[in-house]
C-alpha cells in the first residue's frame, strides 16, 4: 500500500514552514532594531545604483538599489521608498539612509522610519509566522497520516 502522501509534498511544506518563519524573523528583527535606530542612527549619504517601480491598480512600488560605506565595508540594499525619496534618488543618484554605525547591516531609507515602519514589520512578521504555523500543521497531519496509514499486507502463495 502506497502512504498517504509522498516525500516531496513533506519537503514542500517543510520549505513554506521555513520560509514564513525565516520571514517572521526578518520582518520581527526590523521592528525591534527601529527604535534603537532611531536613538542611535546616523544619517549617511548612499549612491543610488538602479530605481525601478511597478504600478498596479492599488499603486505604484517605487525601488531603489543603492550602496554606502561603513568601516571599510559596502553595504548594498533595494527598499520601497516613500515618492520624494525615490524622486530624489532619480533627480540627483544619492539617497539618505540612517543605519547604526556599529551594525551598519541595521539600516534603511531616513524618511522610512518611525511607527508605520515599525507596525508594517509586525504585520508582516504575524503573517509570515502564520504562513510557518499553517506549514507546521500540515506537516504534523502528513507524517501522522503515514505512520497511521495500514502497514502492507503479506501475500501467502499456495496457502
């Protein structure tokens, strides 16, 4: 007899469980770096390397790529910036970013801060973790369905 489910279908959800929980993790660790950023930040002057936006119907996702230096390191990052920001990455190729001199990886567009920023990343890090949970439950039913599933029955020849 065949199990419930095949290996692959335990892998896929292995890898949803993984990704929402990473995605939690992320979205979470932005949200508690901001307020410290806030107090400690300093604002540094990045080179934009590529705008780019996509427009729906709800609106439009205006990017910017850029890179700055921080104790002889390059940071690179691509956000989704307010208009003005992006308007002044594409008019003059250089954006403000606050970041935290002793974790330059902490950082983000200056104008993109403060409580939205910080209530944009919970939401997504409840909906990501929501996404692991989902992927958890699913797991725990299939491996509980294959190992409840009935073992094969033994054929007898000539019996």
């Amino acid at each position: 007899m065949k199990p419930p489910t095949s290996v692959a279908t335990i892998v896929i959800l292995l890898g949803v469980m993984l990704c929402g929980a990473g995605g939690g993790l992320i979205f979470l660790t932005n949200a508690l770096n901001e307020p410290t950023l806030q107090q400690q930040g300093q604002v540094i002057e990045a080179t934009v390397t590529e705008t780019s936006h996509e427009c729906q119907a709800t609106g439009c996702d205006l990017k910017v790529t850029y890179h700055f230096s921080s104790n002889d390191e390059l940071y690179t990052d691509t956000e989704s910036v307010s208009p003005p920001t992006w308007e002044q990455a594409q008019a003059t190729g250089k954006i403000n970013i606050l970041y935290l001199p002793t974790k330059p990886w902490v950082h983000h567009a200056a104008d993109e801060s403060g409580s939205l920023f910080i209530a944009m990343n919970l939401v997504a890090a409840t909906i990501s973790v929501l996404v692991a949970l989902f992927g958890l439950v699913r797991v725990i039913q299939v491996v509980l369905a294959w190992v409840r599933a009935p073992a094969p029955s033994t054929l007898r020849w000539g019996s």
